[in-house]
C-alpha cells in the first residue's frame, strides 16, 4: 500500500473532481521544459535493491510490467517481477534478502522497506503467482535476490 501525503491526496481529488465536473483549467505544457526518455532496454528491469528504495523498486516494476518487466537474480538465474506491494516497515535484514513467505506474498527487504511479491517468472518458466511459484521452488529465508 502505498501511502500518499495529505496534500498530494487532496490536490489529486480537487483536479479529479474538477475533470470530473468540466471544470478543470487546461493549461498547455511549456515546450522548453520538455524532456524525452530513450526507449526502454531490458537492461532498465534489473533490480539493485540495495540501493533503491522500495517505492522506486514498485514503480520500476509497474512501469515494466509486463515487457521488458523487472528482474533479479534468483540462485543465478533470472527471475522476473510483474507486480509487487510495497511494506513501508522498518528492515533488519540486507537489502534483497528473502523473508518468509505467507498469504499476502513473499518480502524481500529493500533499502528502506519491503517489497511483496505477487507475480512472477523464474528463466525458462511460466509467469506464475507466487504463492504458485514457491509450491515447486523452495526457498530458504535468508536468501539474495541481486
């Protein structure tokens, strides 16, 4: 869950609500403060939890999901993310370790917090939930995701 300041909150339902209603002021986007992105490579899913904060991590993964989709390493092999939660709590383990798995999905510890697997792809598999995925690969806690 990802938890929004109260401004952000309230400026988001004003300008909805304004849409909404056809009162919302249009304001074209000034041409010279424009910038581009170059197109999206795979190299732009992979993971560095250690060094990026969980909320980075969730928006990376929704923003390549499904292709070119995030992605780590798992026991040397690629493992993909299409989604994930956030878990704002504090960590006391390295980033990118495993944490133990239960209904809500599987944590692995980011710089500042948790990410909750939900979905994904280990190389050469199908894409599959996690609580699918973990029913025929074990995984110790404790575990590196890099």
């Amino acid at each position: 869950m990802i938890v929004w300041p109260n401004s952000a909150r309230h400026c988001l339902s004003k300008t909805i609500e304004q849409m909404v209603e056809g009162t919302a002021k249009r304001k074209p986007q000034d041409a010279s403060g424009v910038t581009y992105r170059t197109a999206l490579e795979k190299r732009n899913g992979k993971n560095q939890l250690a060094r990026i904060t969980f909320l980075i991590l969730l928006i990376l993964i929704r923003g390549l999901s499904p292709s070119p989709a995030a992605y780590t390493s798992l026991e040397g092999q690629v493992l993909k993310i299409f989604s994930a939660e956030a878990n704002q709590n504090k960590i006391s383990e390295a980033p990118g370790t495993i944490g133990a798995a239960s209904a809500a999905g599987l944590p692995v510890a980011a710089s500042d917090g948790y990410l909750i697997l939900k979905d994904v792809q280990l190389a050469g598999k199908k894409r599959m939930l996690i609580s699918d995925f973990l029913r025929g690969h074990r995984l110790n806690p404790k575990t590196i995701l890099c």
